[in-house]
C-alpha cells in the first residue's frame, strides 16, 4: 500500500469471532489489544478506515509445485 499505508486484519472461526459480540469494531479492539506487540504498532498509528468485514477466502492450490514453480506459504494455502 502506498504512503506507508498498512491492512491489519484478524482471521479466525466465526464462533471465535462473534463470542459476545458481531460489532466489527469492538472485534477488532478486542483481538488487536490481546496482543501487546500488535497494540504497541496500532497506537501510533492513524486509522484512515473503518474496520470491514469481509467473507471466505480461504483457497488451496492444486500442486504445490510443478515444471520451474514452487508455491511457498500463503501461494500454495490460506486456512
């Protein structure tokens, strides 16, 4: 992202997700504060959206490599 702009998101089962709440703000205040280091780099930073949710994305690749590719991490499999 341009202008030292970054995505912070939370990925998690949506029973985990929505315990006590489906506010996607409160979520997200909630998930990012139990995490120190994560709570750390928020707070000096500057929100320029609201928080989003969004749907399914997990995926798997058919091979994990072939002729002159290898698929590493998040290419090969997200969740």
């Amino acid at each position: 992202l341009p202008d030292d702009v970054v995505s912070v998101g939370v990925v998690a089962e949506a029973d985990y997700l929505y315990r006590g709440t489906r506010d996607p703000e409160a979520i997200f205040a909630r998930e990012a504060g139990e995490c120190i280091w994560i709570a750390d780099h928020l707070s000096t930073g500057t929100r320029i959206e609201p928080v989003r949710v969004t749907g399914e994305f997990s995926y798997r690749a058919e091979a994990i490599g072939g002729n002159g590719f290898c698929l590493a991490g998040d290419a090969f499999s997200f969740l």
